[in-house]
C-alpha cells in the first residue's frame, strides 16, 4: 500500500505553515513505518499554478491507495476532518505568488460541493484518541485548502484514484507546551497526524 502524505508551504499572512514539517515528520514516523506502508511526502507552493503543475505528475508517479492531506487554518483552534470540498474559490486572496483566480468557481456547470473519500467520524476518533480536540467540518474555505480537496475528489473518481481522499486542517502551533498563544505544539500535531494516518490505512485495507 502507498500512502501520499501533502503539505503546503507559507502564503501570505503564515510565513510558517507547520504542515511542512508536519508531512515530513509522519514520512520518518517509526509508527507509520510499523504499519506496512511505503510513504511519499510532497509539499505543494501554495499557488493555484503549482498545484496544477504538480499534482498530475505526483498522483501517477505514487499512484496512492490513501492520499492524506494537510493544510493550515490560521484562525482555527482545533484540527478539523474535512468533509467536502466547494466549488468555490476566493477572488480576493492571492496565492503565494501573488496571483488571484479570475473567476469564483473551480469547475464551472459542476455540483456546488464534492463528498471527499475519507471515513471522516474514524478519524475524528483516532486524532482525539491523542488528546487533541478534533471535529467534523463541511467547510474547507476558499483557498488553496478548499482547491486541493476539489482535486482529490477528481482524483479519486477516476479508475485507478485513490481509495481514500482525506483533509486535515490544523491550527498554528507554538514552540513550548507551557507558551500561549497557539493551542497546539508540533509533537501534539505529528501524534495526531499518525493516529489520523493510521486509522485512513486501517480503513483502506477494510475497503480492499
């Protein structure tokens, strides 16, 4: 089985997104290596063209069964399991390169939402398993987040897609346990990263 595991990196107004970090942890997790399953990590510029670029190539080079992606919420307190993705996207906000979509919609004449792949409760309870507060979410914003799901639900339509599309929004984290501010650290975000990982893989093999 292999597992796809996809960050983004910063955009404006997060000149740290951890989910750069976060991906590349899960890839040497020792715990995720116990289950079996070849990992890739890749981490996508924040840009509607960079995603478009590099997104074809990476699906038919690791032809993932389980695809689990992970992107920043800035304003988030809790992980969240997306559920959906809208046909939607933000005309206001640029992209890490400056560039803002010229029109609203991902796919125009589309549904106006798209179900993602992903045993969305299962996960829920893996990441709280860990301690960490974790809910359902019907809304992955209008941004890079939101575009990627749409892709993935196209992804996983086709033949040979993967059996499981999953979403995870994550809050900011802080460097120390005892800081404020940020309600997360980074080893409180990699611990329920693996749960999630591990609960999409337990998941994909049952669907085998």
């Amino acid at each position: 089985m292999h597992i796809l595991l996809t960050g983004f990196g910063p955009f404006p107004g997060a000149p740290f997104n951890p989910t750069k970090r976060l991906v590349e942890m899960l890839a040497r997790s020792r715990l995720l290596a116990l289950a079996g399953a070849q990992q890739t990590s890749h981490v996508f510029v924040t840009s509607y063209e960079d995603v478009d670029r590099d997104l074809p190539a990476l699906l038919a080079r690791t032809r993932p069964e389980v695809w689990v992606m992970f992107g920043l919420a800035t304003r988030t307190r809790h992980v969240r399991i997306e559920t959906r993705a809208r046909n939607a996207r933000s005309r206001v906000f640029s992209d890490a390169g400056g560039r803002k979509p010229r029109t609203g919609t991902i796919a125009p004449g589309a549904a106006a939402s798209l179900a993602l792949r992903a045993p969305a409760q299962r996960l829920v309870a893996a990441a709280r398993s860990t301690g960490v507060r974790t809910a359902l979410s019907h809304d992955a914003g209008r941004y890079l987040c939101n575009y990627l799901c749409w892709r993935a639900t196209e992804a996983a339509a086709g033949p040979n897609g993967p059996k499981i599309t999953a979403f995870v929004h994550v809050p900011k984290v802080r460097a120390t346990p005892g800081g404020h501010g940020a309600p997360l650290t980074l080893s409180q975000l990699v611990r329920a990263g693996e749960a999630i990982v591990r609960a999409a893989i337990a998941a994909a093999r049952t669907a085998r």
